[in-house]
C-alpha cells in the first residue's frame, strides 16, 4: 500500500486513507455548511490532518484560505473581515480568542484542529462516511485564495483557480522528474504557495511520498535525510544545512535539491555544488502565478538565475510605464501569461484590470533580464530600484558584489530619500561569524567593480537581516528603520519620494 503522508515518528497515511479521510473532512465541512464557493479560512499549525483538510476542502467545493500561523489576532481581523469565510478552523488553543473574533467579522462557525491531529473538526470527521461525492468543479472555479505579503499597502487576496494549481503541478512533475519512487523530504510551511501547492500538488499528482517535517531545524533535518530523495527548501534551509556539517556522504543518495521563495545566492550555490557534489535547482515563482520558471532538471543549472520559463508559460521583459517589449539584455519588468496565473485580485477588480496588459499578461512588478542563452536573471523588486542622480540602480547588482567579498554573510541594498541625489544607494550588511568588516573597507573593495553611481554612500551593520516567513528579506522594514540618515525632517523626505513618484515611506 503506498504511503502519501508519513511523519518523522513513522506514522503513515496511505494514498487510500487519503482517499477516505479528506472525504470525511469534505462531508464534515458540508455539515457545517460550507457550500460551493465558500472560504475556509484556515489558521493552524502543520499536520498531516492539515494536508488532509486542503484536500477535503476542494473536494466540497470550497475556497481554501491558508493563513499564516505567526498573524496576530489585529492581522486576522483583516483578512477575516475582507475574505468572509463560512468557517474558520484554528489551533484549540486560540479558540476561545478566534471565536470573539469570528463573532464580530461575520464568521458563522469556528472549529479546531490540533498539531497532534485533536480538535472539533476531527471529532466531526470521525462520525462522516468517507464515501463523499465530489461537488464538480470547473478549471476556472477558485480553489484558493492566498494572501499577498503586504510589503505594500494592504495584502490583496490571490485568487488561483483548480486549472492554476493542476496545470502548474503536472508541468512540475514532468520537468523535475517526480515519480512514486520519490521521497520528498518537506520542511517548508503550509499557509505558503511553495510548501501547499509545490512541495504537496507535485508529489500527489506523482504518487511521490512525503516525509512531513513539523518546521525546518538543521539537526533533525539531517537526521531524516537520509529517508528522502528531493528536497525543496528556501536559501537559508540550505546555508544552515552546510553550518551543520552536512556531508558528501549524507546527501549521495538523493536525486534533487531544489531553491526558491527567496534569492539563491550564487556563492551559495557554488559552496553547496563543492561541499555536497549536487547543483541546487532554483526556480522562480509568486503567489499570483505558481512557478514561472525553473533551471533545467537536465543541463547547466546556472548560479544566480532562475533558469527557463515552463513549458507554456510566455515571458517576456517590458518597459515598467509603456509596456514596450526589451531587447535580449535590457532589464525592465517581468511579464507573464500562461495557465499558470491567478484570476485576480479578490473583490478588487480595479487592482486586477492595472496589473494586466491589453494583451493578457500579468505584471509581475519583478525586475529582470534575459541572457543571451535564455537564462532568467531577478534584479529585484520594481519598487526597490533606486533612482540615485536620475541614474536607475538594480539593488540586486550590488548586492552581489557586496555578497562576494570575504566576510559577507548577506547583504541588502536599499534607496534612502537624499536631498541632493534623489535617493542614495545604502547597503546594510550582516557580517560572517568573526568577520571584521568597517565601512571604508568595503566601499574601497565596491569601487573596483562598480561605477560610481551605483556605489552605496552609506554601509550599515547589523546582526541579520528582517526576513518574513518564508526567508524573504523585508526591505520595506530597513527602509523604514533608515529613513532619516540623509534627510533630516518627515515633510522633507516625503518630498523627495513624491518628486521622484514613490510613496512616502510611512505608506510602503
């Protein structure tokens, strides 16, 4: 019988249990009323039994919601009030809190579902048949609805219908070679596009098993290596592993290691190829738009891109403002089409009519460029380019440079409002352990292989970088803590950002 689901303590659930007991969760969640349509808004901490709920969920014809577990009840409000979920399942020890907080955004049901698989809801599914028929749904009916980050503005609420999520994980399983002889080893949060959909979409439709690690830790990590073949992980699953002492020998079985949800960072890529013998396939994707593109499974998996679009997905590099298609070369915005991408943003159709072309792509509001072998190359975020002396500034470029220098755990680069230049350059820098680093030292190494205009005039230190929960550097965080270093009063530079059309920072 084969496994679908099995936990570090070796407790299994097969394909078939799979089959009956996401029924149980389907016909429980019917009997609470949820209908077709419906969000469920689920708030709880990793589980088989969580797994089990996504699936049971679409197989009632709902709207799963996964939230983050770290959003405090002041962020809940929000997303509850704007999504207005049927039901709301969360941890039992945040029940009593939620149910207060279900009452006053509208939520007619609450139930619970514990780590260790107790709560309401499980109770309830013990006393459903697992025989549920499914409610059909169309491709283009929502699956899901994930949340935005909120790194500015509002989070908007993504909505993916069954077509994005099938289509995208049978192009993954194909192109990274799933099969039922795979063990993907799954550390990664499920309120998250790369932990829901990738890392369990791709083994379910592959037959693949899963070995359902509660969080990421290094040591427990390398403990269970060695019963898996893939693993999927952010940058820092893999910088930790390597601090650790993992090995050569520790990794020879396994087939593939694959990188996203955060930039990869090329000396990364290169210390994890010399210590472990294998080539981290990274791969690029947003909440908007499952994955776009992917280094080659087969063929040269090159540091610091993202390799290829999928096959059916249309890419291209335009002009942030016209939309004017770029030459091979030219950085600009990342646009995309394909069946890869959201229906839109909920209840917020003018969001969604700007961030579409006339033409049917989807703006990405990443920064990239194509390389004359057809390799993807992230320059960040379009909000992050620094316009320093009306020159543009890719974050990314310098970031590189900074990161390649001795001593350099990891860097960030960001534009401060400066009255003379606009905004001006300003790198902030987590040091290596036992690294001695000032700021002279690094702008003199900077001057070497940068122009002038791109070199930071202030260099920053400190002990890490704010990262939110999927390893991502939270830039607008930086921004904010530096505000004043060049310009002095509020109104002044606030009216520096607004000369140069960026929101003041208060706002971002």
């Amino acid at each position: 019988m084969r496994t679908f689901v099995e936990t570090p303590s070796g407790n299994t659930i097969s394909y078939s249990a799979t089959i009956a007991a996401s029924g149980r969760y389907a016909a429980a969640l019917a009997g609470l009323g949820a209908r077709p349509g419906d969000r469920i808004a689920v708030q709880v901490e990793k589980s088989a039994e969580a797994i089990l709920l996504y699936l049971g969920a679409l197989r009632a014809g709902a709207i799963f919601l996964p939230l983050n577990t770290a959003y405090t009840d002041a962020e809940l409000a929000y997303f509850l009030a704007d999504a207005q979920p049927k039901i709301l399942v969360c941890d039992p020890a945040r029940s009593n809190g939620l149910t207060a907080l279900a009452k006053q955004t509208g939520i007619e049901c609450v139930a619970t579902l514990g780590a260790e698989g107790g709560g309401t809801l499980p109770l309830r599914c013990a006393a459903c048949a697992p025989d549920f028929d499914d409610v059909s749904r169309g491709p283009d009916h929502i699956a899901a609805i994930l949340y935005t980050s909120g790194t500015t503005g509002r989070s908007k609420g993504a909505m993916l219908t069954h077509d994005n999520l099938a289509t995208n994980a049978g192009t993954l399983t194909a192109l990274w070679r799933f099969s039922s002889q795979d063990t993907l080893l799954h550390a990664l949060p499920l309120y998250h596009t790369h932990g829901l959909f990738v890392a369990v979409n791709t083994p379910l439709l592959s037959g693949a098993k899963i070995l359902l690690m509660p969080k990421f830790d290094p040591e427990s990590c390398l403990a269970l290596i060695g019963r898996a073949t893939v693993m999927m992980g952010v940058p820092t699953f893999y910088t930790r592993l390597m601090q650790q002492g993992l090995s050569r020998e520790a990794v020879a079985h396994m087939r593939l290691f694959i990188s996203g949800s955060a930039p990869l960072l090329e000396e990364a890529h290169r210390a994890w190829l010399e210590r472990t013998g294998h080539s981290i396939l990274d791969r690029y994707g947003m909440t908007e738009t499952n994955m776009i593109a992917s280094n080659p499974y087969e063929g040269e998996r090159r540091a610091g891109t993202a390799g290829f679009p999928l096959p059916g997905v249309d890419l291209r590099i335009a002009a942030e403002e016209s939309g004017e298609v770029l030459a091979q070369g030219e950085t600009g915005v990342i646009e995309v089409k394909g069946p890869n991408v959201f229906k839109g943003y909920w209840r917020i159709p003018e969001k969604t009519a700007a961030e579409f072309r006339s033409d049917g792509y989807f703006i990405t509001g990443d920064l990239g460029w194509i390389d004359r072998d057809g390799y993807l190359h992230i320059a960040g975020r379009a909000k992050d380019l620094i316009i320093s002396g009306g020159l543009n500034v890719y974050p990314r470029e310098v970031e590189s440079s900074i990161n390649a220098l001795p001593g350099v755990a990891e860097s960030a680069v960001i534009g401060l409002p400066h009255k003379d230049f606009g905004e001006a350059v300003t790198a902030i820098i987590a040091r290596a352990d036992g690294a001695s680093l000032d700021e002279a030292a690094i702008q003199k190494a900077l001057a070497v292989s940068l122009a002038k205009f791109k070199l930071p005039k202030r260099v920053l230190f400190l002990d890490g970088l704010p990262r939110n929960g999927m390893g991502k550097v939270q830039k607008n965080l930086l921004r904010e803590k530096f505000a004043d270093l060049f310009a002095g009063s509020t109104e002044e530079r606030h009216g520096i950002l607004r000369a140069l059309g960026r929101r003041p920072l208060s706002q971002s």
